[in-house]
C-alpha cells in the first residue's frame, strides 16, 4: 500500500542520461567547412603557451597537466581569459588549490579541474558569427550560453581562431562557475550534517563519461584517456527516494535543507522512530539511514510543476501524487495527499510563503539548477511525510497470511481451512456505496461452523516508539446483499491480538482487545488500541511474514451461536493505524465522504 523507502532492500536500476553536446562531429573538415580557411597547424597548447597575453592561464593549464590533452588529437574549444583580467596571483591562488588537493581526492574531483579548467573548455569544436546564441556544454557538464559577443557573463576579446585540434577564444575574465543543488551541499559549512549523507560512500558514485573524456591512444586493444571525466550521481535521487536529478543541468529544483544545527535535533527527534530489532538484516546500516531519509524526503521541489502561481496555493514534492487514481496504491487512499504542502495537504500546514510555511524564513542561494533553501528552523511536518497511515485492505494481496485450520471431516485427517474468504463489491445502488473503503471487503464465511475462526492480518512499514490509532473496520452484511436475512445481519463477537518483535527479534504477542462486539448494519470502526508503541520498527522492510500482525478472530460460544445472538462470519473491511493526535476517526466521519469530493477530507476531524 505505501511507498518503501529502504534502499538496503531495493535493487537499483539507474539509467544516466546522456549529455547532448553541441557538435555533430570532432572532425575538423566535417564541421567547418569554410571556416577552415586560415587554419593554424600548431596544437591549441602551443597556440597558448605562446601568446605572451595567456601565460597566466597558459601557468594553470600546464600545472594541472592538461597541456598534454589540449596538445593531444582530441578536438576542443578553449575560452581563455587573458593576462589583463587573469592576474599572476590569482594564477597561483588555483594552482596552490589545485596541489592541495592533489593525492587526496580523485582527479575528476579537484575543485580547481572541475570548476576552473573544465569550465573554459568544450569537447569538440564551436565557432560563432553575427547571428549565434546557442547554449554550449563544456566538459564539467555546465552549460553556458554562447552569443556573437558574450561567453557566459563573460566578454569575447577574440573570436574563432582555428587550430589544427580545435578553436580558441580569449574572454574577459574566469567564467562564473555556478554548483548543481547537490554540488552546492558540500560547499557551505552550515550543511556538513547533510552533506555526509548525501556524499555517503553507499549512495555517492561516479559515472565514467567517455564521450566527454579525452583518448589519449590504445593499449593492449583498450583506449587510454589521457583525461577521464565523471559526472556525479547518487541512488537518493532515484525514483523511490527523491526523485529528482539534483546534479543535472536539465531541470530545475529547490531544495530544502536544515543547517547542522537543526540536523541534530532532527536526527535526535527522528532516530527512534526507525529501531530495528536485533536480528534484522543490515540493521546499523538502517538505524543510521532510515532518520536521515526521513528529514530528506519530500524536500525537493521541481520548478517544472511548480510555477509561481502554483505556489501561492501549494507546494508539491517531487514524491507528492498529484493524480487521484494513483494516491491509493502508493498511499493506501485516494484522498491523501502526503508531500503536499498547503492546499490539500494531509495535515493543517499554512500556504508555502504563509507565516508558518515551508519556504517561509530559509536563507535562498542561487544554483545553477534551482537554490538550496537553507533553515534552522524546519516547518516540515512528519505527519505530512514519512509518518503516514497504515491502511490495510483485507482484500489486497498479501494482506492476508494464513487463515484458521482443523480437521474438516474423520476421513481427511489433514488440516484444512475452517473459512473461505470471498471478497464482496459495494455497487453503487447500494445505500452503503461510499462508506466502505475503496467499496470492498472480505466475507470469511464458515466451513466449519463447529468452531471459532480466525485470520492474520500482515502490517507492514511500522515506525517504532510512536504512537498509533489502531482501528478494525467492518462491514456489514447489507453493503453485499441490500436483501441480506436477519440472520446474515447478525453482529460480530470478535478477539484481536496484536503480535511483534521485542529488541531482540523474538515475536510477542498482546491481546488488544476481547469480546468485541460490533452493531449491525454499520460501518463499525472499531478502536483497537489508543496510542500504541511498538518498540521495533519495520519501516522500509521486505518481508515474506512481517514482523507486525494482527490476529482476528471470532469469539461466539456454542449457546451464542445456537441461540442465533452472534455470527461466526467474519465481514472485515480493513485494519488501519492512523498517527495518534491528528484525527478523530469515527463512523459518522468516515461516512461522510470517503471518495473525495475536493473539498471534504475526513482525516482532518478535530
């Protein structure tokens, strides 16, 4: 029913998207055609390791050795800045930086590769006339717009001098190098807390880029790059956790993030919530991840959906559904809004600009793919993200893991089922058409009516150490058969137990509630249990029996049954555990409208 988060139990299948560069060909006859007239047959290095008006740039190139590929076969487009707005100092200040990170980070992670040389080179190469202004992808993956006279924010000295591997341009001064949303998280001290995750060896990876990579030959039958380039991903921008491509230059995002100090108080508030017991499956590796993706998830926001006029309203989340037939299969219900924040959210959060709203009082900085929206004050409420309702549908499958078994006759010794279960459809002439959640419910109907029956219930993706509503919803007889006998309307008498893990991964189990009776011809909700901790956390777990059940069972005595007082059939529309505090759920509630009508939403009762 909801949306699993762990990414210790999903296998992930990311498909990088390819850059698209601006050239069709690194074939200099291909590309120019009469624009060749004039070409220089010196290399591009020698061209500005000559001129005397490059020699600060030329003193950076050469000192982070990509003189051997601007000297290479391998064609480019160089945007110098010449000595008049690149001084020798500033020269020295790169190469200082260039060396002390040399040997202590990869190459393709220097700070002064990615954002000074790599972002005044292009793959392949670019001539502009009177009439260009077209977007150019230089080799750290930035895009920069390109006119007659202007590189970036940058003004052209000299235009379109060919050489035999490729065309320089000389600009007045560096070009602004701009970080992604994700680059940006390990730029700025306030967000260290954040940047440990995000850069976390088990979710941060490199992808090899051969087409912008610079060959420098073959060896034993395999090219060797004389400069390899990588861009940077990470499994957290997948579909299932925040679905948004931070580090592309393609699309648009902002991004809310705590400062360190409200991180840890975040990660204290959270860390209980996701306990696993002792004996689960990478357990530290969950206990550490589970809080932290908690904070992040429903942070990211794609500009594309959200305009400014939407905003005034609403804010929706890359992980928001805003189609209402899908909210129910990632949700458990078609009305809820998780990730949503203002309008029709599941909770009462104010408008995303209000007072008390989620961009309200952040700090924004400019990226070149959207801002980070910096807080030490978090407006994001759990109940509108990760800690969500529990719906379980009796009639979904996998819902239910066994039913009660007896001997059925003396011939057949074997055990066999003492009910059958038959899910039952609400139409929509039926008087109860509405009432029922997603108008569905199982009929356990007795084959051997002897004896007591019973089913179990799976619970899955359960928080520990906070408190839950649990309710048991049934229906009655007349939603299936407006013409149902006295009999058949008879009430229930039912027994729930409630089983779970302790810390050290043995099942218990707690009677929640005996001898419940439920009234006839309504939607009875009934409370199981008011404010229920489970002590160990199921949160984002794949499993074939979860840890968490709940154990219905009817509790008619034979002089009940006989005298017609009760029924040992079973009607059970769902189980449900709705966060403690934020609803209070009743019959008359949940009967008013639970379809949705755009206006009513019944989880809000106060």
């Amino acid at each position: 029913m909801m949306k699993r988060y762990s990414i210790y139990n999903k296998v992930i299948g990311l498909a990088l998207v390819a850059l698209t560069f601006m050239a069709c060909s690194d074939t200099w006859e291909d590309h120019f055609d009469k624009q060749s007239e004039g070409m220089n047959d010196a290399s591009l290095w020698q061209a500005i390791s000559q001129n005397s008006n490059l020699s600060n740039f030329a003193k950076v190139i050469q000192a982070c050795g990509y003189d051997k590929a601007l000297n290479s076969s391998q064609v480019f487009t160089v945007f110098a800045p010449t000595n008049d707005h690149f001084s020798v100092q500033e020269a020295d200040e790169l190469i200082a930086a260039y060396n002390a990170e040399k040997g202590k980070v990869n190459e393709d992670d220097n700070t002064i590769i990615k954002e000074f040389i790599q972002n005044h080179i292009a793959m392949y190469n670019h001539s502009i006339s009177e009439l260009s202004k077209d977007s150019l992808t230089m080799m750290n993956g930035k895009k920069t717009v390109l006119s007659s006279s202007l590189f970036g924010e940058n003004s052209i000295l000299t235009t379109n001098q060919h050489f035999k591997n490729g065309v320089l341009f000389t600009i007045d001064g560096k070009a602004q190098y701009f970080p992604t949303v994700f680059e940006y998280l390990r730029k700025d001290a306030d967000l260290d807390s954040v940047r440990s995750f995000f850069y976390n060896e088990h979710f941060y990876r490199k992808e090899f880029m051969p087409e912008r990579s610079v060959p420098g030959g073959l060896e034993n039958g395999k090219t060797v790059y004389l400069d390899s380039v990588f861009v940077q991903q990470n499994d957290l921008f997948d579909y299932s956790f925040l679905d948004a491509e931070l580090n592309t230059e393609d699309s648009t995002y902002w991004m809310v993030v705590p400062t360190n100090k409200e991180w840890k108080r975040l990660i204290e508030e959270y860390q209980p919530y996701f306990n696993y017991d002792d004996q689960v499956m990478f357990r530290d590796s969950l206990t550490y991840t589970n809080p932290r993706l908690g904070i992040m998830l429903g942070t990211t926001f794609s500009r594309t959906l959200n305009t400014d006029a939407h905003l005034t309203d609403s804010a929706l989340s890359t992980l928001a559904v805003e189609r209402y037939e899908s909210r129910k299969y990632t949700f458990g219900d078609n009305n809820l809004h998780y990730y949503q924040f203002g309008g029709r959210s599941n909770v009462n959060t104010q408008k995303p600009f209000g007072s008390n709203g989620i961009f309200t009082g952040t700090e924004n900085i400019e990226c070149s793919n959207g801002q980070v929206m910096k807080t030490d004050n978090w407006k994001i409420n759990k109940l509108n993200t990760f800690y969500q309702w529990i719906i379980i549908e009796a009639e979904e499958q996998g819902s239910i893991q066994e039913v009660s078994k007896a001997e059925i006759s003396n011939t057949n010794k074997e055990l066999e089922p003492t009910i059958s279960t038959v899910t039952r459809r609400v139409m929509n002439n039926n008087r109860f058409y509405g009432k029922i959640w997603d108008d569905a419910f199982v009929e356990f109907e007795p084959i051997k009516s002897t004896v007591n029956h019973s089913v179990l219930f799976n619970i899955r993706n359960v928080l520990s150490n906070i408190g839950y509503d649990i309710y048991l919803v049934t229906a009655p007889a007349l939603a299936n058969d407006s013409n149902a006998t006295e009999v058949q309307r008879l009430p229930m008498k039912l027994k729930c137990t409630i089983n779970y893990h302790n810390q050290q991964g043995e099942s218990e189990k707690e009677l929640l509630q005996n001898n419940l009776v439920t009234t006839p011809d309504e939607v009875n909700y009934l409370l199981l249990a008011e404010d229920y901790k489970f002590p160990c956390s199921s949160w984002g777990l794949t499993e074939a029996e979860p840890q968490i059940s709940l154990l219905v069972e009817t509790a008619v005595s034979p002089r009940e049954q006989s005298i017609k007082k009760y029924t040992r059939t079973m009607m059970i529309d769902c189980i449900m555990l709705v966060p403690h505090g934020i609803s209070n759920v009743d019959e008359e509630r949940f009967t008013v409208s639970p379809h949705g009508d755009g206006d009513t939403y019944y989880w809000l009762k106060k």
